[in-house]
C-alpha cells in the first residue's frame, strides 16, 4: 500500500512539474507601500489589459501565448479605482525572447 501511495504523489509531483508555464512575476511592495489591487499592461494583442494583483499585491501573468520572437510590454502597478481617477505607477517596461520550436523530424524510416 505504501508503494502505491508513493507512486501516486511522485506522478502528481511530475505531472505539476511539466504542466507549468513561464510566468511574469514581481516582488511584494514594502512595508507601508500601498498595496496594487491591479496591473495596467500594454503591449501585443496577446496581452491583457489589465490583470487583477495577488492577495500580496504581485503580479503572476502566464505568458504561454506569447508568440515566439522577441516580446515587449509595459506593466503599471494600480490602486483601487475611485469614482475620480485611478492612480497607477510610472509604466515599468518587460521584454523577453520565447524560442522557437525544433524542427520537425526529417526522413523517418525503419531501421534494423
């Protein structure tokens, strides 16, 4: 039973590994730094407008449909919106590279 029980969690130890994606993060504000309850982006067609913050006022953005090449975009830290204005952060910029695939496997044959 004990190796049953073993197996299971290293499949879902395994299957949690493989299923993860890269993801835009940030670190928490300071002590007694307002606390962003959202992340204004601009960038391609792939990225949000906007991005509800973490319970710790972080941003994690999965960024598995940005197209492959070279991506940029801008991220501002909001506060709460008031009936007014809704005060943002200067627009930090964010630029990263996502590969290419490989190529496909060329002239596949029985070998013996």
């Amino acid at each position: 039973m004990k190796k049953i029980f073993v197996s299971v969690v290293l499949v879902l130890f395994m299957v949690s590994i493989c299923s993860a994606a890269p993801f835009l993060v940030c670190d928490p504000p300071l002590a007694g730094e307002p606390i962003p309850t959202s992340y204004k982006l601009t960038g391609g067609t792939w990225v949000p407008v906007s991005v509800p913050a973490q319970a710790d006022g972080t941003i994690k953005l999965d960024l598995v449909n940005a197209p492959t090449g070279t991506n940029s975009m801008t991220v501002a830290a909001c506060g709460e919106p008031s009936d007014v204005w809704e005060e943002c952060s200067d627009p930090v910029p964010f630029s990263f590279t996502r590969p290419s695939a490989p190529a496909s496997p060329r002239l596949l044959k029985l070998s013996r």
